[in-house]
C-alpha cells in the first residue's frame, strides 16, 4: 500500500496531497463519475472510511492484493480489515 500511495514511512502521509474534494464529491453523489485509482492511490483521509471514494479505493486495492498474490477466499475478508486498519493508522497520522 505504502508503495501505491507513493511513501516509505507512515509519517510520510503529512506530505501527501488528498485527493481534490470536487472529485470525490462528484464521485459520492454519482458512482459513474472518475472514481478513485491506484496509482496514485489517494485515500480521502478527510473523510470516514464508509466513504464512497474510500469503499471503492479500498475495494480496488484488495482485489489487487487478492488476484497478485493468489488469497483464498477465505481470507478476502482479513484483506479487508488489514486495509481498514492501514486507513485508520494513515488517518490518525494525517490528522
């Protein structure tokens, strides 16, 4: 993730631009407008993880994770909430 999002240290994030409020705006309000994408990958950290924009990136990059590195079904889940738990780290140190 770190790699997507373009830092080698968690304290980096500080340095990270968000994404631009308009886009992911637009993208709340109508799911067929340009969404998030992974490189480079731009959580909304102003924003809640249940957000639109944050689900979808969220999503984008798991199934990334799922397909490169072959994961079981049964452990698509705990992809998810290790993504979770990176958002919420990132999160708390951008705030």
């Amino acid at each position: 993730m770190q790699r997507l999002i373009g830092i080698t240290q968690d304290a980096a994030i500080a340095n990270i631009s968000l994404p631009l409020d308009s886009l992911v705006d637009a993208f709340a309000k109508d799911l067929t407008q340009k969404g998030p994408t992974l490189q480079p990958m731009r959580f909304a950290l102003d924003c809640p993880y249940s957000h639109s924009w944050n689900h979808e990136l969220a999503d984008k990059f798991v199934n990334r994770i799922v397909h490169e590195h072959t994961v079981p079904e049964e452990d698509v889940l705990l992809v998810h909430e290790i993504c979770r738990q990176r958002f919420d780290t990132l999160q708390r140190i951008w705030q």
